[in-house]
C-alpha cells in the first residue's frame, strides 16, 4: 500500500531524512553538511511509503506570506518511473493550499525541469550551480 504522510514524530522525520540521505548524499554525492540545513527544523516533512517502508521524500516551507518553497523532492532510485514523485508533488500542492498559499516556488535540478513542467511549473531562472548540480528556478500559481 502507497501512502504520503506529513512527518508528525521524530521516526517520521527521520525516515524523510533516511531516503534524502540515500538519493542526495550518497547516489548523488551532495555533502550531508549541505543537504541537512537550518531549514529542516522549521519545514513541513512529507513522506512516501510503501508498505510502511520510507521510499520518497519533500518538504515545504514557507518564505513569504502566501509564497511556499518546495524543496528535497526525492524517491528511491528502485521506485523511480511509477509515478510517486508526482503523487508527493500533489500531496505538497495540497497542503499549501491548505495554508492558504497561492504559488509555490522550487529549484530544480535541470534533469528534472520536464518532470515539473508536466505539472504545471514554468521555468524562471537560468541555470545555475547548487551542490555542483545544475539547477533552474521554477514557480507555479496554484489556488
């Protein structure tokens, strides 16, 4: 069973942290000092599992009144293709509806810009370098 949650204890965050961990640190090379940061404290967790198994991760944030920040959007390398980046996406989307946010902002890495442009997000920036990991800016209005 597929099943996207809001991290609500610490086991939940860690589990969150356990997959970014996985796809950020340790297949992409992103240096833990950079991937856990100030943010993680104060940021909305969202979680993918399968069968109770941590599989997908995101959070969310907000960075000015009515703007959301999505960031650390990821799922297990196994998982990939199945469509569970697009369920967390929505999941996230949901949620800041719910707290009465009207876009959302995220920065991409440019491998995946057409993932979230099939959903509705416009690219903003050039690109440029995060974590040595080419980036676009991107924004979508949601209601």
């Amino acid at each position: 069973m597929i099943d996207v949650k809001i991290a609500r204890s610490d086991r939940e965050r860690d589990d969150a942290f356990y997959v970014r961990k996985k796809v950020f640190v340790d297949e992409q090379g992103v240096p833990i000092t950079l991937e856990i940061d100030e943010y993680d404290q104060t940021a909305n967790h969202f979680i993918v599992y399968i069968d109770e198994n941590p599989i997908g991760a995101g959070r969310i944030r907000e960075i000015n009144k009515g703007i959301a920040k999505v960031e650390r959007v990821c799922i297990l390398q196994e998982f990939r293709g199945k469509h569970l980046g697009s369920l967390i996406m929505e999941e996230l989307e949901k949620y800041a509806r719910s707290e009465n946010m009207t876009k959302i902002v995220l920065n991409a890495q440019s491998y995946a810009v057409p993932f979230y442009e099939k959903l509705g997000y416009v690219v903003t920036s050039p690109e440029f370098m995060d974590a040595d990991i080419p980036h676009r800016a991107m924004e979508k209005e949601i209601n």
